[in-house]
C-alpha cells in the first residue's frame, strides 16, 4: 500500500514541473497522511492544481456519518471493480511527490520506516483516481486515491506493493481523456528500480504529528539480520 509520502518542493517548482498554476499558497509537506487536503492534477482540469482529499468513500458509505476511506485500489483491477471503474475510464489524476514511505517488519512488533525517491530526488507523480459526492452536511466532497502495483526490486525489499509512479510522458497520457482504455491499462507498472533509491528514515514519520525536514532526514540502512542495506 501507499499510506504516507511528501511534497517538499516549493509552489514555483510544482508549476515548472507540471506545466499547471497553482491559485493557493502551499507550504512544504514531510508526511502528508490520507484524510489530509493535497494538490492533485486532474484529467478535467490538467493546467491547474486542484486540492482533494485522500481517501474515497465507497459507495455504500457516502450517506454514513462515519465511513472507512480507500486510500489505494490495486492497478490490476482497477477497470474492472464497480467502485473504481466509472473513474478509471472518467476521473483520473495524478498526485505530484517527491517520496513515499513504507514500513519494514521486522518481527512481530517492530517495523523500520523506509523512504523511497527517484535518484536525483526530482518531483514525480502517482497515478490516481478521484470522486466527487454530496456529504451529510450538503457540501461537495472531492477526494482521490492512489493505484498501487507490483513493486520493483528497489521496493519488494520492504513492501509487496507500490504505488504507481508516473513521468512526464505517462502523465500526459494519462490525463487525456481520449486516451483508450487498453494504453491507459499499460501505464499501470512498477517505476525502473534502475530510477530509484530507498534508505531508512528516523522514526518520527510513524506520528502523523511530525510534518518537518527530520522525518526525510536518512539513518543506518539495516535488515533484519543486522546487515547494513541500501536499496536502489
């Protein structure tokens, strides 16, 4: 799964980077958790950033109170689950990072957190979905998710999943709404792990509360035999 990553680049970079304008400010984020409000790129609107929340609500929970949110649908099925597959083919987006983070279990109750970047540390984006709905309260809810793969042998030392990363060239080919089902499915694949690195990071990323420079900052890579390891 994809549960927490960062976008520590500044407003100037994003738009350089996406071709899009962001109307609001935007401060640096180290460990953006779902529920919270990011900027997203939809299909749309894609020379605007547009600010979602993450987390979709299923269907059958859109009239509750308290509902759970999907934060990730796996890519594989993506086309073919009735809650995903109206936005598959109508709603997509893409969600600007810079890293993401997993969790390595080592035994039964200590896990090590892992944060994983392209090589030159550039902005990169995952590939998403989103929903727009009507909540209790009468207001217009727009929230997105992130579709997660196979991983690469950068990330498979960690996790059995990662989301999907996408360059420039899928971006664009993602957005466009004439883009026909059958290539959009082919974007759906792990990132070159020839691209990536993934390192060890000090625990102060498991709060939530913690969103500054330090939760990034790298420790001693080790596995589970007490190996110093770097991956990628």
């Amino acid at each position: 799964m994809c549960g927490r990553y960062s976008l520590s680049k500044s407003k100037e970079e994003l738009e350089e980077r996406f071709q899009a304008e962001m109307m609001s400010d935007l401060k640096p984020r180290y460990n953006i958790a779902p529920t919270q409000l990011v900027p997203v790129i939809t299909s749309q609107s894609p020379k605007g950033f547009s600010f979602f929340y993450w987390g979709i609500t299923p269907d059958f929970g859109k009239n509750r109170p308290v509902s759970q949110k999907l934060i990730n649908a796996k890519a594989e099925t993506v086309n073919e689950k009735i809650s995903f597959k109206t936005a598959f083919r109508q709603r997509r987006c893409i969600i600007p990072a810079d890293g993401f983070y997993e969790w390595k279990r080592l035994g039964k109750k200590t896990s090590v957190p892992y944060r994983f970047t392209l090589r030159e540390d550039e902005l990169f984006s995952f590939a998403g979905i989103w929903e727009e709905y009507e909540s209790v309260n009468g207001e217009t809810q727009h929230t997105f998710l992130v579709l997660t793969t196979t991983p690469n042998s950068v990330v498979s030392g960690v996790h059995d999943r990662m989301p999907v990363i996408f360059d420039r060239n899928a971006e664009k080919k993602w957005l466009d709404k004439y883009t026909e089902e059958d290539e959009l499915l082919t974007l759906l694949k792990p990132y070159s792990a020839d691209s990536m690195l993934g390192f060890t990071v000090s625990p102060l990323v498991n709060s939530v509360q913690n969103d500054s420079p330090a939760v990034m900052r790298k420790t001693s890579p080790m596995d589970q035999h007490g190996n110093y390891t770097l991956f990628g």
